[in-house]
C-alpha cells in the first residue's frame, strides 16, 4: 500500500512538472516600481512560454540601431502565465510591423506609477511612441510601500522544490 502511495505522489508530481508547476515567473521588490520581473528568465508554466529579456520585459532582447515603440501596463498587457509568448499583444503587433520592435513593460496590477517608476529608472529606451494599457482597476494604482514580491503568492520569488 505504501508503494502505491508512493507511485502516486511522483505520478503526479511529474504531471505538475510537466505544466511547469514548478516553473514560475520569478519577481523581485524595487524601489522604481515597487516590484518587477526578474531579468532574463524562460519559463514555461501551464505549457507556456514566459520569457523577460535583461530589463525585465515581457519582450525579446533589445539589440542596438532598433526603432521602438514601448507599451506599458499591466496584466492585460502583461497576460500572465496563461498567455504564451507569441500570443501576447506586444508580440503580435511587433510580428504586424516588423522590423519596428514593441517592447512589453508590464506587470500584474501595476498602475501609471509603476511603469513611470521603470521609465524613470531604465529610460525611454529610445522609442519613438510610448502606448499605456491599464484596465481600470489598476489605472489609478500606486507603487505599493510594502513587498509584495515574496508575500503574495501570485509573486514568487524562487521556485518551489515540488510542484
């Protein structure tokens, strides 16, 4: 009976494995947005690409000489682990009008303060247009003085050791 116990506590640890249950986007707390993605992460959750680029972006790495347009906001532009990659607006648009690139600065619940906090810290990052997308919820948000990244478990800040 415990064998049995036993099979079935791996059988389903592997099965979580495979949908990435212990793959999470990582976050880390700030002092600019109060909390951000963890830079240059590839994960895959709920069989899900994932991926932030060196700023943190739900975005390809940035190369030198690219015309830009930067969209800001947050979880619907961010979309969260449910959203792969390639179906995210940001990339969609930047498939639409290649080669201009469409960066992807985004978190879930953050506000114009957040992403302001980001612009103030990194820069512009020489984009030519700045698009803000913020549901109304979090439209009037602000930058948290607590941490949430480690308190919340929507906002973890390292991987689980099961899934």
């Amino acid at each position: 009976m415990v064998w049995i116990l036993i099979a079935v506590v791996i059988g389903v640890e592997l099965i979580l494995r495979y949908f990435g249950f212990c793959n999470s986007p990582l976050y880390f707390n700030n002092e600019w947005s109060g909390y951000s993605l963890v830079p240059n992460q590839n994960c895959f959750k709920l069989r899900h690409r994932y991926i932030t680029n060196d700023y943190g972006m739900r975005s390809e790495p940035l190369k030198d000489g690219e015309e830009r347009i930067l969209l800001v906001g947050d979880s619907v532009l961010n979309g969260g682990v449910r959203v792969d990659h390639n179906a995210l607006a940001s990339t969609m648009l930047e498939e639409a009008f290649s080669p201009v690139r469409v960066l992807n600065i985004s978190a879930p619940g953050w506000g114009v303060n957040n992403g302001a906090g980001v612009i103030k810290h990194f820069g512009d990052f020489e984009a030519k247009a700045m698009v803000i997308v913020l549901n109304s919820h979090d439209a009037v948000g602000h930058i948290p003085d607590y941490p949430i990244a480690g308190h919340h478990r929507t906002f973890p800040v390292k991987q689980y050791p099961l899934a």
